[in-house]
C-alpha cells in the first residue's frame, strides 16, 4: 500500500497537517502531487538506483518528494539542514546525489553548492533561492497521468555524526512496485504498533532523521493521517496530542524528560487520552522517566532499540518493561549476541558489543569499505554492530550501557556514563546531563559531568558536591563524576541526541 491506494478510497482525508502554517495535503493530494513530480524526475533522465536529495525543514512538500522518488525506485537522501555549507557538500557529493530540492529557508546551508559537480537540477519551495527553479513551476509543467510502472524506492539517510563525520547508509530497495511491496519499517512495525486508517501519528523530530521519516511512510503507508511539528517544544506536543487526537507518536528520552519538567498544572490541563501508542528509541530511556510516563500517559509507552543501519531491532512493551526496567527488550528482528574485543560471545550478564545476526548483510557504509567491514563480525560475516554495547539478562532481554565511543576509562575500569546521567536527570535541579571523560595526569580520564540547570538553580560548589553525592548514593562511588561543570546549554541535535564529541572537544583543547 502507499498513497495512492488511499487516494482511491479516502481522498479528501488528510494524509499529513501541518499545523503551524495551519496547511495540509489530502491524499488525492499527495498522490497527484507526486505523481506529477515522479514524471518530472524521469524526464530529467532519472532511473531507479538513482539517488535525488532534500534540504529542508519540516515541510509538507518533503512528503510529495519523498513519494515521487519512492514510486520511482530513487534512493532519497534527507539532509540535515542545520549543518555547514561544507558538510552539507559532503553529503551531497557522498551520496552522489544528481538532483536537489531545498527549503527557500535553508539557503544559507547551500550557499557552495557550486562546488558539488554532480548535481545538475536545483529546485525550491517556499521561496526563490537563485540558480533554482520553482517548485510549483516545475510541478504544474508536469504530467498528471498515472505511472505505469513504479519500482519502490528507497531512503539512503547518512547518521547523525555524534560520534564523527555522517557516514551514508545505504541498503538494498525493496524488489517489486509500490503497490505490491513494503519497506522493512511498515513490515516489522505497523502490524505490531498498530498502524491504520485511524492512526494519528504526531512527528515531533526533523524529518531528515530515519525514525521520524520512516515512521511518516509507514502512517501513509496505512492510511492514516501524519500531524508534523515544525520543531519540537513540549507544551505544544501536548496541545496537538489534544487537540488531533493523537492516537500514535514517537519520541526520545529526552522529549520525554522536557514533558515532565513541564509545571504539574501544564501537564494536567491537556487530555491525552487519545494515545494509544508512544513510541520511544534513539537513546536510553532511565527506567525513572519511563514509570513517570506511564503513571501520566497509561500503559502506553513502548519501547524499540533500532538504529539507520537496521542491522535487527528489539522491542519491549509497557508490561515487560515494568518488570524489566532498563531494558530495551527482546529481538523482533535478528537474533541478538554479545561479544567482547576478539569476538567471542559472551555469556549472559556479561557486557560486550552488541551484535544482530541476520541471514544477509543488511547495509554496508556508501564508500567505505573498511568502515562496512568493521561492522561485522570477524569470524560471522553475517552478524553487524553499530559499535553499542550492552548486556543479555537469562531470558534474552537486552540491556544497552552505552556507545563503545563514549566509554570512560579510569584508572584502567570501564565506566559506562549512562548509569550517573540516568541517575543525575531524576535530580530537581538537572534540566539536561551529559557525562564525559576528561583528561587525567594519575587516572588516565576522570568522569566530569555537564550539567544544564533547571529554572530556578543557581551554579555553585555546594550544588555540585550534592549532586555527586547523590550520584553516589545510587551507583558505586567510582562511577561518579569527581567533578561537575555547569553550562548554560549542552550541544543536542534536534532529535534529542547528545553531541558528545563536541563536550570532548572542549575539554581536550583544555588538556
């Protein structure tokens, strides 16, 4: 299924509302929408394998672009748009992208496009930006007429790049037309999430972000209607849970943590007894924060442990996560093994890196070999990591403890700095945490953490010897911060994920 099954039966609903422009596309809408520019992309002399890219803020356009090439059998790279004229460059010359459509807003991101060689077609919304043509323009010059053949295309999404440059993900398209065959995504989750023609989905991340996106295409893919946020802020999450009846979402902790710090009387003005399903992923969630979810929104919340890659995922229910707090559930897709250094498995309770063994290789790194290569096991050529590590209980549920980039070593121990940030954000006064490894002349690193005041906390050595203590009051002592630091911002992306390669960056310029 796709839109243009719906275009057929429900074609005045609406398939994606955008309510701070207060815009929305129906999906007779979305379906000629994109069906005229799938024709313009193949007058243009693109065929499927071909890869065309967007640069945009969310935008309901996104959605026309991300069908057209998904009923061509084009891969379609999603930019961050927030980064430098130079890493947008990258990207886009990475992924070998041909043709560009680009936000009229996120000009400045593509301010040295002319050094990229291969794109050969620029095309705006939203506005002029010169040497590209109208979008509107470009879709009232093109055929209307029903494609005869529409191979299903693609994502091609390069990673956030928390822990060093973006790396392009690409695997295989799915063989088949659009109307006969699903992603991987809407396969695994719309039948366990329970996906339909009454889902209202509220996106509240950027779109260039695989889960957000590809949770879009699944709620399209099954009829339902896709509510956007132009950017997250948790009030207004709230407000549109209320006022769409939001019946399905996806979240990160940290969305989930900014909700609750929100005053009690905010909280509870808002009826979100419309949720049926509030799905979180990308980061760990502290096992506190999910029980405080569940005590104000039900049990609702479920939990996937996923990555771009899509190596295998695992899931946890709100039942099975109250009884097993901390994990990220069992494997939905792949089986799951851990491993240490050399590769040899590991028993249960033991932490090592986290492995899904499937029966094909699922991705590989878009020009790197030696990067793809790494991601798989050395002596199961089967079995890919995305480098987390993490621990298996004795009835095979999944703990994560960290990203192997961000463990801490001190004085030759291994600390992971999850378990003092789970135990640090469930203090009054911590609005934001991250804890790193800084440099140290006797123990090699030392654990420092970063923390972002709540309103209404003042910075002080009294504040930060309490919240050391209280780290230690939780967890052993040597997981602790020995030191904290407070900044008025850490450095997130907007999807929640903490930038802590830039925290590092900091500190090292320091020694």
């Amino acid at each position: 299924m796709y839109p243009g099954t719906f275009a057929r039966t429900t074609p005045d609903k609406p398939a994606i509302i955008r309510p701070a422009t207060g815009t929305q596309v129906t999906y007779r809408e979305l379906d000629e929408r994109s069906t005229r520019l799938a024709h313009h992309l193949r007058d243009l002399g693109m065929r499927p394998g071909d890869i065309v890219a967007m640069v945009s803020a969310n935008d309901l356009r996104c959605f026309e672009l991300y069908w057209a090439a998904v009923r061509s059998g084009l891969y379609i790279t999603a930019v961050n748009h927030h980064l430098t004229a130079s890493e947008v460059n990258y990207i886009l010359d990475d992924c070998d992208a041909s043709v560009v459509f680009a936000d009229a807003g996120c000009a400045p991101a593509l301010a040295a496009l002319d050094e990229v060689d291969g794109v050969h077609t620029r095309i705006a919304w939203g506005g002029e930006i010169p040497g590209f043509a109208d979008y509107e323009d470009v879709l009232s010059a093109s055929s209307s007429e029903p494609l005869t053949d529409q191979p299903r295309g693609q994502d091609f999404l390069y990673s956030s790049g928390t822990t060093g440059r973006p790396k392009g993900i690409k695997v295989p398209r799915p063989d088949g037309q659009v109307d006969e065959v699903l992603d991987p995504y809407t396969t695994a989750f719309a039948p366990m999430y329970g996906f339909g023609p009454d889902t209202v989905y509220l996106s509240p991340a950027p779109l260039y972000h695989a889960a957000p996106l590809r949770f879009c295409g699944t709620t399209n893919s099954t009829g339902g209607t896709v509510v956007i946020m132009d950017r997250f802020d948790p009030e207004q999450a709230l407000s549109y849970i209320e006022r769409f009846g939001v019946t399905h979402s996806q979240w990160v902790p940290t969305m989930f943590i900014r909700m609750l710090k929100l005053p009690k009387e905010i909280r509870e003005s808002y009826d979100v007894s419309s949720i049926r399903v509030a799905i979180h992923a990308a980061a760990p969630c502290p096992a506190e924060v999910k029980a405080q979810m569940m005590q104000w929104w039900g049990p609702v919340i479920h939990e996937y442990y996923a990555s771009t890659e899509a190596p295998g995922s695992t899931f946890i229910g709100p039942t099975e996560a109250l009884a097993h707090p901390g994990s990220v559930g069992r494997p939905l897709v792949g089986e799951v093994h851990i491993c240490d250094d050399t590769g040899s498995e590991l028993p249960a309770g033991e932490i090592g890196t986290i492995y899904f063994a499937r029966d094909k290789r699922m991705f590989a790194y878009h020009k790197d070999d030696a990067k793809t290569e790494s991601a798989y096991h050395p002596e199961n050529p089967l079995w890919a990591t995305t480098g987390d590590i993490g621990y298996l209980d004795d009835e095979g549920f999944l703990y994560l403890t960290d990203r192997k980039a961000f463990m801490i070593i001190s004085g030759g121990v291994n600390i992971y700095p999850q378990e003092a940030e789970n135990v640090l954000i469930g203090h009054p006064a911590v609005y934001d945490v991250g804890v790193i490894g800084v440099p140290d002349p006797e123990m090699g690193e030392s654990v420092k953490a970063c923390v972002q005041l709540a309103d209404g906390y003042s910075p002080s050595d009294e504040l930060a010897d309490e919240l050391i203590t209280y780290v230690r009051s939780q967890i052993a002592a040597y997981k602790a911060p020995r030191s904290v630091d407070f900044l008025e911002r850490l450095p997130r992306t907007p999807t929640g994920k903490l930038v802590k390669g830039d925290l590092r960056k900091i500190y090292a310029a320091r020694g």
